[in-house]
C-alpha cells in the first residue's frame, strides 16, 4: 500500500512556558538535522517530548501521541499554563499553530492537529533486550517474520557504521515480541536478545530511517547514548545522508561536543543564565562558549567573537594593547548569538566595561536592525524595557567594513597590495561572489601553516595597511575605555 505524502517542515517553535523554559525560540530551518546541546537540566528532552505531540498520524505505523504520554499530572503538578507556538510549512504553505495546557486538556485535540508521521525514540531503547525479559526464561523459540525493510540499505550501512561485514538481517519474533537476527560474516547469526545497548540500538535508528515515509519527523533523545565517538559520527552522516534523500526532519539531543563542530547539521545550544527566567538558543556557537557562560569568569576581561579569524584580529590588537595577557577570547558563532549573549549578561547584570561582543560587521550594522534583534531576546512593552534592551546593545560593536563587504573578501583585497608569499598567493586566487569564506580559504589550501597559525600570519600582515585602524577602531575605542 503506497505512502500518503505531504511536503512539509517544522521551522521555528516558541516556548513560551512549559517546566522551567521560558521564552525560548528555536529556529529549525536550514539544515534538516537537527542537534539540540545544552548542560544537564536545561530542558532538551522536554523539548523534545513536546515536539513528539504536535502531530496527528498520516499513515498506518506512525505514532499517535497524546502531551499526557510525556506530560502526566503528578500531584499538583498539571502543566496548567504551559504554551508553545509552532510555526510550519505546509505545501508551501505558512501555518501556525499554538499548543497549551488549560485547565482541563491541552489543545488543540489530536484530530485538529496538523498532519505528519512522526517517530520518538527514546532512552529506553538502550535497555539491551535480554534485560526487558523475566529473569526465569531460559529459551525463545523464535518465528520467522522475512527480511527487514530495505534490507541492502540496512545492512550496508549497518556495516559501515559498526565497522564489521554482515551478510544478512531478518525480523524474528517470539510471544509477540519482535527482534531483529543478523549473519555476522564468517561467523553464527545472533538475534538483538545477544546484542549490548550499543548495537542493538544503533540498528534500530538505522531501520527507522529507512523505513519511515518521506517528509516524516523522526525525534532522538540522548543520540549519542551507547555508542563511541567514531561511530557516532558515522551514523549522524548516515542520518544526514538519509534525511536530505528522503526529506526527513530528524532531530536529536546529545551532550557529545564533538557533534557541534560539523556544519553539516543544525547546531542549537541551550542556554538558561542564571536566576534569569528566560531561556535562550545559541545556533551554531562553540562548547568553548557555553562554558564561559555557564562558568566562573577567570581573567579581567572578557571578547566574545564570531570565528578563529576575528579571533585573530582581536588578540592581535589586544596584544598591542598589552592587555592579551589579561583577557579571554571566546568565539560563539553564528552572528545572531550576539544578541542572545548580550540579553543573558544584561539579564544576569553581568553587562560591563569588562565585556565586548563583537560581530563581524557584514550584518547587523544598523541601529535599527540591532534593536529589532534585541527585541526578539528581551520582549515586553512594559516601562523600562527600551532602557535594558539598550544597556544590553552597549556591549555589542563591531569590526568596521567598508559598506557592502565581507571579513573575507576584504582582508583577501588587502594581502593582495602587501609582498611576501602570502601576498603572492592572494594574488592566485580569483574573485568568487558566492563564496565568502572562498578568498582566504584558498590560500591556506594552498600554504603549510595550520589554520590559526595562518589567519595569524595574515592578520600580521595586513596590519601594516592604512586602513586598519579604521577597521578594528570599535575595538581600540572599546580597550581606550578600559582605563587602563
């Protein structure tokens, strides 16, 4: 029986409460996998158990979860006021819904809810299956069920991933229950009652994706739970492979940091600063940062930056300063989490002198475009509210670019005018307007240094330009006001 199909992506969802999370917006565009990071406690399953809830099944073998599968009312304690919007794509179409907790049900009621299959797979399927059976059991006379679903595929991928050539997989079952057995090359077929966690729930995933229909939404917590390092980046390549074929969503939860330096899927941090209410979501920034944020600031001053070239630059002027020696450099990524930084330390009143964010001056250079940004992170109308969204700008500046210039492509035009081999292969390299990063990654393909040492090298050059000054002049002005 062929699937039904409906093209469709989930987008962004509000949290608007529900258990400690509050005002959390998480944007789910751009890559279709997902990984949600953030330190123990910090609301990653629960956000995940609610995404499990916002869809009524399309086709036969696809869950139909209720909020009270992973919501239940414990004492007191009903959920009453949680809220979170969910924005959709829809045939193309933009389609909002707002799910929430009354004081009776949460709606909407399943019936009304969008349309999507969606998969949960949770902790528990780490359990190996051997510890699910009573411990009186001695033999399972297995039944015979065929060949697993896309049983090539399965197997391959099984294979690669475990790093082990197996021959064959087919479903088993005994009292109802259903097991997988697999032929080990060269060696005696076992079924999932003889596997560790590990394996046993490695092939699970892998069956899951090859099974479910396009467009589905697949949900897993703890991704990295049982598996070691290598594999485990194996199977997100295989998850990503997969997804961008069959047009899943798939998104996960991990505490791997190892994870959050590919770029091949969504990076999304969460962030609770301290006796703050609100909740925040730092796309693609570094574990570097999160811990800075969420620890115990050890040097007198801090410089939050986009990448390891503004990095560069900023230790460069802080050495000249002589100040390198008492400041930590921390990069956080994506430009956008510059406003997300600011709004904690303005809502911690950690926003001082001591403190500089800066962007890279391709985007968000306006006053207005700064403000609408701040905004999304402090919202409210009430008194006073315009003066911390203000306050907590102060600590955002900027390099200064010339207007309509990239980082990239600027510092690429001044090595170009300067001698030496560097100069000599910046002059190699052609113009490539659709690529940004293309200019200066060209060049270190084609030296010897490692990448920081690189940017270090041109850094070093390039400030012998005139233009200099003016470029990294928010950051002089910044350390002119130190006082020191």
């Amino acid at each position: 029986m062929p699937y039904h199909i409906i093209e469709q992506t989930l987008d962004r969802i509000t949290v608007h409460n529900l258990k400690h999370i509050r005002d959390l917006d998480i944007d789910l565009s751009g890559n279709l996998v997902t990984g949600i990071f953030g330190m123990n406690g910090c609301g990653k399953s629960s956000i995940l158990y609610a995404l499990a809830c916002f869809y009524r099944p399309l086709n036969n073998g696809s869950e139909r979860n209720y909020f009270t599968r992973f919501f239940k009312r414990i004492g007191n304690d009903a959920w009453k006021d949680s809220k979170i919007t969910a924005s959709f794509t829809i045939t193309g179409n933009s389609k909002t819904v707002v799910y929430k907790k009354g004081d009776d049900r949460w709606i909407p009621r399943i019936d009304s809810k969008p349309q999507r299959d969606s998969f949960f797979v949770g902790i528990d399927s780490c359990v190996p299956a051997i510890e699910k059976e009573p411990l009186t059991r001695t033999s399972f006379h297995m039944t015979n069920r065929g060949s697993i679903d896309n049983h090539d595929a399965v197997v391959r991928a099984f294979s690669n991933i475990m790093c082990r050539t197996y021959d064959a997989a087919q479903d088993e079952a005994f009292l109802k229950k259903k097991y997988t057995r697999v032929q080990l090359h060269g060696a005696a077929s076992y079924t999932s009652l003889s596997m560790g966690a590990g394996e046993q729930r490695l092939l699970y995933i892998i069956k899951l994706l090859y099974h479910v229909p396009e467009y589905s939404l697949i949900l897993i917590d703890e991704l990295d739970l049982t598996l070691h390092t290598m594999a485990l980046q194996r199977l997100v390549t295989l998850i990503v492979q997969v997804a961008n074929a069959k047009h899943l969503q798939v998104i996960f939860t991990s505490h791997r940091e190892e994870l959050t330096r590919r770029r091949d899927i969504n990076i999304r941090h969460i962030w609770q600063p301290a006796n703050v209410a609100q909740t925040f979501c730092l796309d693609h920034t570094t574990p570097a940062c999160i811990c800075r944020l969420t620890g115990v600031m050890e040097k007198q001053f801090e410089v939050y930056v986009e990448d390891l070239l503004a990095s560069c630059i900023v230790k460069e002027v802080l050495k000249d300063a002589g100040i390198l020696n008492y400041t930590k450099v921390v990069i956080f990524g994506d430009a956008g989490n510059a406003f997300s930084i600011a709004a904690g330390l303005e809502l911690q009143g950690q926003v001082d002198n001591n403190k500089l964010i800066l962007i890279d001056g391709d985007v968000y250079t306006t006053e207005l475009e700064r403000q609408k940004q701040i905004k999304k992170k402090i919202g409210g109308t009430e008194a006073g509210k315009d003066a911390i969204r203000n306050h907590a700008l102060t600590v955002i500046k900027q390099l200064v670019l010339p207007a309509g210039e990239q980082p990239e492509h600027f510092l690429w035009a001044l090595l170009k005018t300067k001698t030496g081999e560097l100069a000599d292969l910046a002059n190699m390299v052609n113009q490539s307007p659709d690529d940004k990063h293309h200019y200066l990654y060209d060049i270190y393909q084609m030296q010897g240094e490692n990448m920081e040492t690189y940017l270090r090298n041109v850094v070093k050059l390039v400030k012998q330009d005139a233009a200099w000054d003016s470029y990294v002049s928010e950051i002089t002005a910044w350390i002119a006001g130190l006082g020191i």
